[in-house]
C-alpha cells in the first residue's frame, strides 16, 4: 500500500482479506496430511497442540507464528492497516498447557493493539495535520480554477489575442481546470467528506469481524472507478501539458523555421491524447487483474502504467528547464558585454527562471525520487504540504503570469475599458451636447441650448478625443469619415503588422524593449 493512498473502508476490508487469505495458504501448507488428506478442522481454529506449543493462526488482524509455552509473543503492526502505528508490536501470551490465553469470562482469543490502534484512541495530531492539507488544497484549487477560468474567457474573448502561443495557453489553462474539477468529483465520490472520519468508525473488533462477510458487490463502485479514472487522466493531461509549453518554447528558441500551426495540431494530440492511451491501458489491466473495489487503491506494480509516462514527462521537461536557461545565460553575456554589471545580469536570469519555473512545473522534481515513508513521520509531513501548496497553486501562478501580467492582455483590456467609457461619455454629452456627431453611421442631432452652461463637460469630452479634429470624431470608436475607409478596417502591413506570435513571454509584462528582428533574440527578450 502506498502511503500517501487515503483509502476506504471497503479498501481496509479488501486488504484484510487478502492478509487473511495469504495466511491461510501459509498455515495449510505446514498441516501434515493424515492418510493423504488435510484434517477436516482448519489448522488456524485450533488454540492447543500435542506437542506443547501453541499453534500458528489467523485471529481477524494478524497471522500468529507458533508460539512457546509461557512466553509472550509479539508481532510488528500490519502495514496492511492504513492507521495502525506500523513502529508498534501486537502480543498475545502462549499459556503453559500450549494454548493461547483467552479473554476472562469469553471464549476468545486475548491479544494487545494497544500499541497498533493508536487511531482508535489518540489522532488528534494525526486529524489536524490532514485537515490542514484538506484546507491547503481546498483553497489553492479553488483560487486556481476560478483564475484560470477568469483567464480563458479573457483570452478567448479577445480576438487580437488568438495565436498560437495563446492558443496552446488555454489548453493548459483547462488543463489545470479539469485537475481541479476532477479532484474535488473524486473527493465527493469516494469519501463524502473526511476519510479520517470514515477510519475513525473501525473498532479493533471491527478489523475481526469484517473478514467474515462476503465480498461487497462490485456494481456498487461503478462511480467511483469512473471517477478515479478521469482524475488520473486529467492529471496526466496536466503534466503533458506542461510539457507541451516547454517543447513549444523550446522549439522557437532552437529551431530556426518552425510552423506554429502545423506543430499545434501535432501539440493538441501529444497533450490529450497520448494520456488517453497509457490511461486506457492502465483501467483495462486493472479492470482485468485487479477489479477490487474502488481504483484510489495502489495495484502493486500496476501503478507504473501511468506513473512512469507522467515521470519521464517531468523528466523531458526539467532538462528543457535547464537547456533553455542555459541559452538565456548565454544570451545575457553576450549581448550585455560591457553594458551591465554582473548584478544586474544576474537579477535578469533570476527573474527569467522565476517566470519559467511555473511553467516548467520545476517544483516536481523535488521530492520526485524521494519515497514516501510513514504517514506520521516528519519528513511526510514536510513532503505533502509542500506538494499540496504548490500543486493546487500553480494554477494561480501560471494565470497570474501568462494572462493577468501578460502585456499584450493589459493593452487589449485597458481599450476596451477606454472604448466603453469614451462610448458612455460620447452618449452623456449627445443627450446635452451642441454639434453634430458621426458615430459609425448613426447620425446625432442635437440641441444647441445649455452649450454654456455645460462648457466644462464638453472641454472634458474634448480633452478625452485628443489628439484629432475639435470635435473628436477621428478617435471615435466605429468613426468612419465621409469618403474615407476606417483605419481600423485595414491590416497593417510591412514592417507596421505586430505578429504576436514572435513574443512568447514579451507580454507578461514583467520586461519592455524593442522587438528584435531575429526569432531567436526575440525569444530571449521575451523571456528577459
């Protein structure tokens, strides 16, 4: 079981009954046979032996080894028990007649959890460490999916916006989205609120008794495996859309005759549907080899199936992190040579690292290699929080740097936020102005009464329309002069026409500067 898996209570049962089954395959292959068959009685309800020994059984927990008359034996907490302090010891006494003590006053079996079930008696510690992961995540994906959406509708509203690289933009954005949304589905699907909770319902005779039922029928995690399954693969998504901005911007950088939209077609099927393969092929081996119950369980080594594609792709993309930062270094010394002091090139590199780190999704390498060990242990803790803030956060901070801080966003933002108040100022003055205005081919006639009285309005309209004619009319929005075409109407051509596809991160607005004429220097001005 890995343990950073939060599992159910049919999970626990599910695991108990495989202990329970490996148990009984162990004990049954230690009964001799009496005249070529195995005794009628299974070996694990026996408590006495011939031979003055205790025997080994299955007590609903734990397989007991054989045990010495008059000792007390112990046994390490089963890992198979999400919550049990797996450090502790279970005991259970061998009496001098060769037979397991018994309960005072029931004919049971006696045996100690006090250490295991520390769950069951002391997680207070243990509650609040999850509930405050719960919130950090809770939080961060909230503020991530109402950014991103805020984003996408932004650059979605705005054509000038519409090019390839904000194009592949949006597909990350909802990307992140769909990580989100699937996140919180999952959580409502399998747990219904805190899985602690659901844990804190299992006494030790619980953990006894539930080996004995029947297994639950199949049909009834139907959801739930379908909920899994779309979390997964919109969490590979995710990933290999991260790796798809860092292969485009790696492409601009060092290839030098690169078509974008030939490419973005090739981008949008690398980023949904090659985790669709892996994803697929992952639900169909599990659907076949390991249906067991709900899917949130780790399937032993069947977890590679998807673990190992979305590595590599952290992997590919951590060493374009590192290319790229390489040519920027490179770039800065070069063009900056005797320009700039030292200092100064190093605070460019520094803030071009911090721009691209989101991007890259550089934070995955950290404790990528670094397995996860007990639930309750300092570094686990210090590991999750750390994952769970920047994992439901770097949606926010990927929004916030290549939308809301993104230059070419804020121009687009800021004229249509001039073009409404100038419309709203132009119908105000209309309805008390003095002239005649052209607005598109609306013409507005209007009263020549109140014109000095309301003398300050109009030197505040005029002030608004400069610079142009006095009334304004050049630098109206939708304005067309007699026998003229609007210049809004015409594409600018030549050296005037602004690709916006020649800047990638030019428009974050975090660096200014004249456009080169090259692709590959226009690529380090954008990112310095």
């Amino acid at each position: 079981v890995d343990a950073d898996d939060v599992i159910t209570k049919e999970e626990q049962i599910f695991l108990l009954l495989k202990a329970k089954a490996k148990c009984e395959r162990h004990l049954k292959a230690k009964v001799p046979k009496v005249h070529g068959e195995f005794p009628v009685t299974p070996l694990y309800l026996c408590v006495s032996s011939t031979d003055g020994f205790c025997l080994p059984e299955w007590d609903g927990i734990v397989c007991w080894p054989e045990g010495v008359p008059g000792k007390v034996v112990a046994m390490p907490c089963p890992e198979y028990i999400y919550d049990f302090n797996h450090k502790g010891h279970a005991y259970r006494r061998c009496d001098l007649n060769g037979s397991w003590e018994l309960v005072p006053g029931n004919n049971r079996t006696w045996a100690n959890y006090s250490e295991c079930a520390k769950f069951l008696t002391n997680e207070t510690r243990e509650r609040e460490v999850f509930d405050r992961l719960y919130l950090i995540y809770t939080v961060g994906y909230s503020i991530s999916l109402g950014s991103l959406t805020v984003a996408v509708l932004i650059l979605g509203y705005f054509r000038r916006l519409h090019c390839t690289r904000n194009y592949i933009h949006m597909h990350l954005f909802v990307s992140f989205m769909l990580r989100a949304v699937s996140i919180f589905v999952k959580d409502a699907v399998l747990y219904s609120g805190s899985a602690l909770e659901e844990m804190e319902r299992i006494s030790e005779e619980d953990l006894k008794s539930i080996t004995e039922a029947p297994p639950a029928d199949k049909s009834q995690f139907v959801g739930c495996k379908v909920a899994v399954t779309f979390f997964l693969y919109f969490l590979a998504t995710n990933y290999y859309w991260i790796l798809v901005e860092g292969l485009y911007l790696h492409s601009l950088i060092f290839m030098a005759f690169f078509s974008e939209k030939k490419y973005l077609w090739g981008f949008t099927l690398f980023g949904w549907g090659l985790p669709a393969v892996f994803v697929t092929a992952w639900a169909s081996v599990r659907a076949t080899l390991a249906d067991t119950e709900c899917w949130d369980l780790s399937a032993g080594n069947l977890k590679w199936i998807i673990q190992v594609p979305i590595l590599a792709a952290i992997v590919v993309n951590f060493i374009l992190f590192i290319n790229i930062i390489r040519v920027l270094a490179t770039k800065l010394r070069e063009t900056n040579a005797g320009r700039c002091d030292s200092r100064q090139q190093y605070r460019k590199l520094l803030k071009s690292t911090l721009v691209l780190m989101p991007l890259f999704g550089v934070h995955y390498i950290v404790f990528m290699a670094m397995p996860y060990t007990d639930v309750s242990g300092i570094l686990w803790q210090v590991q999750m929080h750390y994952e769970m803030l920047f994992n439901s956060f770097q949606g926010f901070f990927v929004a916030i740097i290549y939308c809301f801080c993104n230059g070419e966003v804020q121009a687009e933002i800021k004229k249509s936020w001039s073009r409404w108040t100038l419309a709203l100022d132009f119908k105000r003055k209309a309805r008390s102005g003095s002239t005649t205005y052209s607005y598109g081919p609306m013409v507005s006639h209007t009263s020549i009464t109140n014109v000095a009285t309301r003398g300050a309005l109009a030197l505040h309209l005029n002030t608004r329309l400069i610079p142009g004619t006095l009334n304004g009319h050049r630098n109206l929005p939708g304005y067309v002069k007699n026998g003229s075409i609007s210049e809004n109407s015409m594409p600018s051509s030549g050296p005037e026409q602004y690709n916006k596809d020649e800047e990638y991160l030019n428009g974050s607005g975090l660096y200014d500067g004249d456009k080169p004429t090259v692709l590959v220097e226009e690529e380090r001005e954008t990112v310095m």
